[in-house]
C-alpha cells in the first residue's frame, strides 16, 4: 500500500500541474492560433481549432498597416513609445528603491519607522486616487503630456514595493559586514555598491521584472498623462481593438494582443526563475548558502 501510494502521489500531482498549465495557457493558445488565421476561417469554425491555410498578414497588419484611430498605423510607433517609457522608469525605481532600503535597514535615523511606513502605505495607493494630484504636478512641472512624465508618474508609483523589496534584502545581510567595510574605510555609497549589490542579483532582478511588468502593462496612467501619438502601446491596443472602420478584423486584434504581451511573456520566460530566487533571497539561510 505504502508503495502504491507513492507512485499515485506524484502521478497525481502531476496531472493537476498539466492541467493547470493547460487551463493557464489556453488563452495564449487562442491568441495564436487566431492570430494566423484568416478571417473568413475565424467566422466559418471554432475558436480553439488549428488554422486550415496559416498566414502572417494579420501580424503584418497589426504591427504596420492596421488603422489605429490616431496619427500612426500600427502598433509599431507606440512599442517605441513604450520602450522608451519603461526602461529608464525601471532603471531609476530599481536604483532608488536600493537606495531607499539601504538607507531605511543600514542607517537608522530618528522617526525612520515612520517613513517606511508611510513608503509602505504609498505602495497600495491605488491608481485612481493619485490621477488629479499628479496631474496637477505634472503641469507644474511642465511635464503634461510628455514622455518623461509618465517616467516620473511610474518612478513615483512603484518606489513604495521597490523600497519594500530591497529592505527585506537587505536585512538578510549581519549588520556587521556594514560596521567592518565602515572600519576598512568605506565610505556611504561604496557600501552599497561593492557590498551589498553585487550580493544582492536575484533582488535586483526580481524587482526590474516586477517593475518592467507593471510599466509596460499600464493603461490607465498612459492613457491620462499621454499625448497623441505619445502613448504607450496598450492604450494604441485598446484604441485599434475599439475604434472599429467596418469589418472588424478579429485576427488582426489577435495579432495586436499577442505583439503587445511578447515583451512580458519573454521576460518571464527567461528570467522567471529570479523571481522565486528574489523572494527567497530575504532570507538568512539564503544568503548563508550564497
């Protein structure tokens, strides 16, 4: 019994992790499959089916020909955009938040619970509240409508997490490695660039896919703070799938969707596993086996 039990175990265990799966990629399935399909086929039979005659004209419209309803054709202009709105709000959150966590675990200050719990508080704000505020900034600014300003928008909303992960990381570290680099002359930020950095990659990690999903799946912050032709390439999706000029081209839409997650999917697919690492890195252990 015990030894038919163990082998039902993982059988079953497995089962359930297929069909999970399954169940988990089966709308990317149709994405694809319909997204080179053409349309007659897509009217004539199921969804779920395999496309009788494959074609990539449905990409190629989606990605340079299909009208989106604003100054651009294509999805192509606004995946730029995009790009250019993500990396440097990765770039500078990552870093900031770093320097927040550092700071916040390895320089204690008079009242520095209370800003992380203000930090802490300013992560789970949600979209909505901070759109007229930061709207109002952004004039002031003279960042209405512009690129950097959704840069900004996003820097500002995903600190709070980014401090939040950081911190957690490095409390794993003794405070002692901290007091001996202090002792061999290191200075402030020599501490956190040679020390505590080059210790801390799967944190780091963990947190640029976390952030790089976050900005690039944004709608609502591209679609408020954009300007025409300006915006990132989901508020372009939501306009070519709902600004519709007769025949409602349903392969295209598919295409469209598809282009405009590849980004995250492929993120995910190859550095997934970082992000696992990143949460076990708050750990003591870990970083002892390290």
């Amino acid at each position: 019994m015990k030894t038919r039990r163990s082998r039902l175990g993982p059988t079953a265990l497995y089962a359930i992790l297929l069909a999970s799966a399954a169940i988990y990629l089966s709308p990317i399935y149709v994405l694809f499959v319909n997204s080179i399909k053409p349309l007659a086929e897509i009217h004539a039979g199921s969804i779920m089916t395999w496309p009788e005659a494959g074609t990539l004209a449905p990409w190629r419209a989606a990605w340079s020909e299909a009208q989106t309803g604003l100054d651009h054709n294509g999805l192509s202009p606004f995946f730029l955009n995009s790009i250019i709105i993500t990396v440097p709000a990765v770039i500078l959150t990552t870093a900031l938040g770093a320097l927040n966590g550092y700071v916040l675990c390895k320089w204690p200050f008079r009242g520095d619970r209370i800003v992380f719990a203000l930090i802490l508080f300013s992560a789970f704000i949600p979209f909505q509240i901070v759109l007229l505020p930061m709207a109002a900034v952004l004039g002031a600014l003279g960042l209405a409508g512009s690129s950097a300003g959704l840069v900004l928008v996003h820097v500002v909303y995903g600190l709070g997490l980014a401090t939040v992960f950081f911190r957690g990381a490095f409390n794993a570290f003794p405070n002692e490695v901290v007091r001996a680099a202090t002792i061999d002359g290191a200075g402030f930020f020599a501490i956190l660039i040679r020390v505590l950095l080059p210790s801390s990659l799967p944190i780091i990690a963990a947190t640029v896919i976390w952030q790089f999903t976050h900005v690039w799946n944004d709608y609502l912050f591209g679609l408020t703070f954009s300007s025409a032709g300006g915006q990132p390439v989901t508020v372009a999706l939501n306009n070519l799938v709902s600004i519709s000029h007769g025949v409602r081209e349903y392969n295209v839409y598919f295409a469209a969707a598809l282009q405009t997650s590849l980004p995250t999917l492929i993120v995910y697919i190859l550095f997934g596993r970082w992000f696992l690492r990143g949460a076990l890195f708050t750990t003591p252990g870990w970083v002892a086996s390290k």
